[in-house]
C-alpha cells in the first residue's frame, strides 16, 4: 500500500488552515469579551463562535484526509 501523495498535499494544506483557524477564532472571542458594553459585543462573538466551530470541523476533515492518504480510502460495499 503506498501513500497518495497528492492527498498528503492537500491534508498540509487544511493543517494550514486549520491552525490559522486556530489562533484567528480565540483572538476574535477574546476581543469580544473585552469589548462587553460595545455595541458590537454580540456579532463580535458570534463570529468568534462560528470561528471556532470551523476550526473543530477543519480539525476533523484534516485528520480524515491524512487518513485517506496514508491508509486509503475504505472499499464501499
């Protein structure tokens, strides 16, 4: 069995992303709650949140695609 390479390509990539999601998602949370009796507070928060959410769901497509790559892809059937 050998690696697909062109799968390891694309699970560096989505590390990429999801590190950035990473860091992006508690900075804009943080911000938000320093911000309390802005107007803003709310939406600040929320896209912190939705940061957040994206950066778990990113986390688990690029431990998928890894998988994928260095295993296969499971026969269907």
């Amino acid at each position: 069995m050998h690696t697909n390479k062109e799968l390891l390509v694309k699970g560096l990539k989505f590390i990429g992303y999801t590190v950035a999601f990473m860091f992006l998602a508690p900075f804009v949370i943080s911000q938000a709650f320093k911000n309390v009796d802005h107007p803003a507070y709310i939406p600040v928060l929320v896209i912190g949140l939705l940061l957040a959410m994206t950066a778990i769901g990113l986390g688990f497509y690029t431990i998928k695609v890894f998988m994928d790559a260095l295993f296969g892809k499971k026969p269907k059937g």
